[in-house]
C-alpha cells in the first residue's frame, strides 16, 4: 500500500473518533424580516455540543442592516474570530427592538454614516435586504473598511462588476458568508477529508438546498425578484460556493440552468425552482434549490450535499438525519472499505478567526477574494441565462 493510502486512511480514523450521535439542539427563531426558522425540533448546526471557545477582542466591528437572521451566525463567526461588536443600526425600529434583546452591548447608532466614519471600526456586518447588499458594501470599502456580507451578497452583474472594481481600488475585504459549508461543521469536516484524500479526486459534487416557505412570515421583498435576485442568485450561492471549493476549481462555467414558479403563482414575480449545471476546470457540478419542504419535516430544509470522487463519496446532510439520529450536521464516508457515519458536533469552524486574522494581516486565508466573487458570477450568470419553466402543479 502507497504511503499516501496509510496516511489517509489514519487521518479518517483520528477524525472518526467514537461516531457517536450528534445531540439535538433547538435553533432559536429570530424574527428579524419577519423570518423564523422552524420551530418544531430544529437543528443548530452552527453549534457544537461544548462552546467555541473564547478569544480576547482583536478588532471592533458593526452590523448595518439587520433584514436576515442569518446575522446572528455572522455575529458569532465574528466573535469568535476575537471581533467587539460595538455598533448597530437599522432603518426599521421593529427589527432594532428584536435585534438589541439580544445584543444589548451594541450601541445604537442615528445613522449609517456614524458607523462608516468611525476609524476604530475594522469590519461591517450585514444582512440588509439583498439588492442593497452590494451597494452598502461599496461604501464600507470606500470608506477604508472591510465587509461582511449574508448571501447572496451581490443581485446583478452589474453590481458584481462595481464590486469587484471598488474592491480592487480600495484592497479592502469583500466577503460573503456562505453559511452553509463555513458554519456547518460537518461540511467543514468534510473539507478535511477531501484535502487530505479520503475519496481521492473529487469528480462532481451534487447541492441540494430545499427550503421551507414559511409564507404568513415573510416580508413583502421576499416574493420580489428585484429584491432578491431570484432563487439561483439567492438560494444557489451556497451550492455555487460548496462546488468550487471542494473540486478545487478556479475557472467555470454554467453549462445549462433552469428556473420556474410551479406553484405560487399568486407571487407573480417569485421562482420556487432552480436548477444548474456546472462545468470547471477541476470538476463538475450539478445545484438543485427549491421552496418545497413539507410541514412534516422536522427542519427547514434537508440540505444535502455529495462529493463524488474516485476513491468514494461523502454525503453531508446539513440539517436533518431522516434516519433518526437527532441535530444537524452529519457525514457520511464511503470509501473503498467500509461504509462510516462520523460525528462531526465538535468540529471547529475556523471561518470567522480567519476572516479577522486576514482584517489584521491582509491576508485570504478564511475564502480567497476570487473564489468569493466567482461563486456569486456563476449563480448571476446562470440566473439570466435560465430557461423559464412554464408546467405548473
């Protein structure tokens, strides 16, 4: 056997440790856009059975705009990597009410320009509704500060081309939190696997991301594709993000996409399918998003992701085991011996340490800027050049 093959395989055993079950943990709601995720049994994978661990402050930072929860998991990758939250604001009194229940220590600023003017703030956060995403983050970066940004973190290509234009000129850090493989412990712990051969050279990855409607909380924005950027753009990011990552590719291209609103036409200007295909120069991939998962379901979404490679697979359900085991985040490894569940509750995500240590050491160690800007061009591009699916069920 190769020396390569023994290193592999003691590096699988060293992560597999016990395979014990992952615990249940119930997500809190938020109900910042007037979202909520589900509240029956949800899954925290963000968290792990013990605390991440605490580090002194190294940078300060602030949250402009609070219209997602995904801000929460922003603050905590923040805060994680040693980041003070210091201060907020928002434009609507009822989300800033919600929001400082929770954060009481942030400071409530009277407008956007209090924040961006303060040179003692290093980093921005937000989750502002999305076609508004790229424009404040223009204006961190012009105003000496690196950005945070919740997916999708640009809606057009025209956007994306003055992104990446500002960026460049500023060498400020343009990021978007692709919360889906950076705070999701078992695709993180899968990215340790691949890198270090379990499943040899990865062929494709399959992305799966369904989506529960929750139609009575949503914002009026919600069902507006101007707003969003429409369900590729939006939901797709993930998977788009996952694709390059795990085949290791640097150049794509969209082979052929779909989209379609099957069965809401009462939103005329929302899409509840969407599909993709992706061609790069180290893999393929195919991304699947909907608004389809049933009230029965325990969670919001049975997000799946399969990492095909010439050794194996590994199969990551990110929110649910329909099997039985409780909580989110599990992985699943098949390889040329053996068929293995590993726990993955305790794993690290090291997104948001990287991210401050890049702020302080102008570095890309947390996602490089290329890979962040061309996971959100393949998504745009495959939403403009989507065929429309007219059947309806």
């Amino acid at each position: 056997m190769k020396d390569s093959e023994i290193d592999r395989r003691k590096f699988i055993a060293s992560l597999a440790g016990s395979g014990a079950v992952v615990s249940g943990l119930t997500e809190r709601a938020f109900s910042f856009q007037g979202v909520q995720p589900n509240s029956q049994s949800q899954s925290l994978s963000s968290r792990s059975k013990t605390e991440d661990r605490k580090v002194p402050p190294r940078i300060k930072f602030a949250v402009i705009g609070v219209n997602h929860y995904h801000i929460n998991s922003q603050i905590e990758a923040a805060q994680r990597g040693g980041g003070e939250f210091v201060w907020l604001y928002a434009k609507e009194p009822d989300l800033v009410a919600e929001f400082t229940k929770r954060y009481p220590q942030a400071k409530l600023a009277r407008s956007e320009d209090e924040i961006l003017e303060d040179s003692s703030i290093q980093l921005v956060l937000s989750s502002i509704i999305p076609d508004e995403r790229a424009p404040l983050g223009i204006r961190v970066m012009q105003h000496g500060k690196d950005y945070m940004s919740d997916k999708p973190g640009i809606t057009t290509l025209e956007q994306l081309a003055e992104v990446r234009r500002v960026q460049a000129q500023t060498k400020r850090i343009y990021s978007i939190m692709y919360s889906e493989r950076l705070e999701n412990r078992a695709t993180v712990k899968a990215g340790e696997l691949v890198k270090a051969g379990a499943i040899g050279g990865v062929v494709q990855t399959i992305g799966m991301g369904p989506h529960r409607m929750n139609t009575k909380t949503r914002p009026s924005w919600f069902f507006d594709k101007q707003r969003y950027g429409g369900i590729l753009c939006d939901l797709a990011s993930h998977q788009a993000d996952q694709f390059l990552f795990f085949t290791g590719s640097m150049q794509a291209d969209v082979v052929t996409s779909q989209v379609g609103n099957v069965h809401n036409r009462q939103y005329s200007n929302f899409e509840d399918f969407g599909d993709m295909v992706l061609r790069g120069n180290r893999g393929a991939g195919y991304i699947r998003v909907d608004w389809f998962t049933p009230d029965g379901l325990s969670t919001w979404g049975d997000g799946r992701l399969t990492i095909l490679g010439a050794d194996g697979f590994i199969e990551v359900r990110k929110n649910v085991d329909i099997a039985g085991r409780q909580g989110g985040s599990h992985l699943f490894l098949v390889d040329q011996k053996e068929t293995r569940y590993i726990d993955s509750a305790n794993q690290a995500l090291p997104y948001g340490e990287q991210l401050v240590s890049d702020i302080l050491n102008r570095t890309e160690t947390a996602m490089p800027q290329e890979h962040c800007f061309l996971a959100m061009e393949l998504v745009l591009k495959a939403q403009k050049q989507a065929q429309r699916l007219n059947f309806q069920v």
